[in-house]
C-alpha cells in the first residue's frame, strides 16, 4: 500500500494529465460527430480484425470435427443416392423413389490409422469392424478414388488390401470406352499402378481416365483410379500401361467402406451357373 502511495505522490502530475486527456477525448468523441463516428469505425475495425483472428484460429482447431461431419454427410448422400433410381431416354430424366430393397449399395465413413505404402504387399488399417457391419470383401474408397478391398476384421478394426498389394487386382476400364482390364502394381512406385489385359483393340493415349469396371461384386462402376501416364507396346500388344493415381497413397485419412446389399445373391447365381 505504501508503494502505491509512494508511486501515486511522485508521478501525481503525470496521472492528472492523463486523465485530464481522456476527459477532453471523451467529451470530444461525444460533442462532434465527425471524431465519434472515427472512434466507433476504429473500435469496429480493431476488434473486428480481433474476432477474425480468433475465429480463424477456432476454425481451424475445428477442422478435425468439419471433416467428420464432411464425410458422414457424404455418406449418407450417397446412401440416399442409392435409394433412387434414375432412368433416361435421349434428354429425359426421371426419377423415381424406391424401397430400401433395391438400394445396392451402403456407405459407411472409417478412419485409417495405420498406412503401408513402401512394402511390395501393404495393408492399411482402419477403424471400424463387425461392430459396424464391417466384414471382409468390402470396398473401401474416399472421394478420389478406390484403395482397396477388406481383408480380415476384428471386432472395432479391420485391415484392408491395400490396391499397392501383389494380391491386388481390380476390375477396370476406360472412361471413355467400354474396353476392360486389370488393375494390378508392380512394386515400384506407390503414386502409379499398372494396367493388364486391355485389348489391342482399345485406343489409348496419354491422359486418359480410368475408373472400375463394375464387374465385381465389390466397387461400384464409374469410381475413379487416375489417368494414364505411360503406354509401352510390343509386338502390336499393349505391354505395359502405366496409371497415375487420382489419390495419394501416402496421405489416407477417412475412407468409405462400400458395401453390396446384393453381394449374396449375385454370388450364389454365378456359382450355380457355373456348375451347371
């Protein structure tokens, strides 16, 4: 107390002129317009740029929980895309409701949290298993593209087949065209995949898309893979057709595992066709 009073009688000239001039300041902010409207657009500006900093710093510690939400929106989207059916003829679009029996496919969001890419055969790891309705031969994609198949499941992970996997091999084709392949890796380098099996017939060029072919009861038809890079022919054969991947293998984070509600059924017709 005797310091504050110490500080007080020393500098008591001082403190009377401040507060001398916040008085003239306050009586001329509110006796003129002009300085009023001055002050208040300064205060505006000031803690406006004030709130933006903070809001841009609340943002981005929310990112984690926008991105969730982002991918359980896109989810459901798409299982509400499956709901309904779309028929065309030339121009015309109908569209028309159905029953939650004809919907083929079922979204579920699921987070990697362990990532192979530099092995000859990688697997990633992800956060959901039968306690989701996770089993394996699921299709795990994200929004740009596939990354591989389910392989075995737990009850809270399950491990994935990574399409950088030797045992990997998808069905593909060109978006452009109906020509089919394979879609497989040969070790090299996790930003390209290979393609197998396309037909001489197809015309290739650099710079065309790839997506799934639809054939398998596993990926939906039209996802997306990445474009072509390379193509290598001998003896009028396609040798080797090199992809570069839509996605970044290194950097996965939340997946959409896919799931067939008609797996069973196509399965069990193809079986029996073939042993009859």
């Amino acid at each position: 107390m005797q310091h504050l009073i110490y500080f007080i009688r020393k500098y008591r000239y001082f403190l009377l002129f401040i507060l001398l001039e916040i008085i003239a300041f306050y009586f001329t902010i509110q006796h003129h317009s002009y300085h009023q409207s001055k002050f208040v657009n300064s205060a505006n500006f000031i803690s406006g740029g004030l709130y933006n900093k903070v809001n841009s710093i609340n943002e981005y510690f929310h990112l984690k929980t926008e991105n969730q939400l982002l991918n359980e929106e896109i989810a459901r989207l798409k299982n509400q895309l499956e709901k309904t059916q779309i028929t065309t003829n030339d121009s015309v679009f109908v569209v028309v409701d159905t029953t939650y029996n004809i919907q083929k496919y079922e979204y579920t969001i699921a987070k990697v949290i362990n990532n192979n890419y530099t092995k000859r055969n990688n697997y990633l790891t992800i956060n959901k298993g039968t306690n989701n309705q996770i089993s394996p031969e699921l299709g795990v994609i994200n929004s740009k593209g596939i990354i591989g198949v389910v392989k075995n499941v737990s009850s809270n992970y399950a491990t994935v087949l990574s399409i950088l996997n030797n045992s990997s091999k998808i069905n593909v084709r060109l978006k452009n065209s109906n020509h089919f392949g394979s879609l497989i890796w040969n070790g090299d380098d996790y930003a390209y995949v290979q393609i197998t099996d396309f037909p001489r017939q197809a015309k290739l060029k650099k710079g065309d898309t790839i997506i799934t072919g639809g054939k398998s009861a596993i990926f939906p038809e039209g996802i997306n893979i990445g474009t072509i890079q390379e193509i290598i022919v001998k003896n009028h054969q396609y040798h080797q057709i090199d992809v570069k991947l839509f996605n970044d293998m290194s950097a996965i984070g939340q997946v959409q595992i896919v799931k067939n509600l008609q797996k069973e059924e196509q399965k069990a017709l193809e079986e029996k066709s073939n042993n009859e």
